[in-house]
C-alpha cells in the first residue's frame, strides 16, 4: 500500500464534494418551486449558494497554497 505523502490534507476532496452539493442543491430548487408550487425552496437556493461558495474558496486555497507563492 502507498503511504500518504507529509504535505497532503486528509480531506483534500471536502472541496469537490461541496462544490457538487451546492450545484444539486441549486439545481434542485431551480426545478420545484415548478413542481410544487412552495415558496421554501428560496432557503434552498441561500443554502447550496452558501455551500458551494465555502466549497470554491477551500479549492482556491488548496490551488494558491499548492504554487509555492508567498503571501
């Protein structure tokens, strides 16, 4: 088995995976307010925008952090 290099994060793919929720979430209360007339999906929308956004920060950081800059 290959052993984990000392630099990677033990969540590396956290980011991808709320990236993916809060696009489903956003394509899932796009399409009900349609089916079923309800006016909660809004929260819906606040929830998976908020969700993907934490998620596209984290993968910039893991980008930025990955070039070796200086900050």
């Amino acid at each position: 088995m290959k052993e984990r290099e000392a630099n990677s994060a033990p969540l590396s793919g956290l980011p991808l995976v709320l990236i993916v929720l809060g696009a489903m979430a956003l394509i899932l209360a796009t399409t009900m307010p349609a089916v079923t007339g309800g006016h909660g999906w809004r929260w819906v929308t606040v929830g998976g925008s908020a969700v993907q956004f934490v998620g596209w920060v984290l993968l910039g950081r893991r980008i930025a952090g990955s070039k070796g800059g200086t900050r």
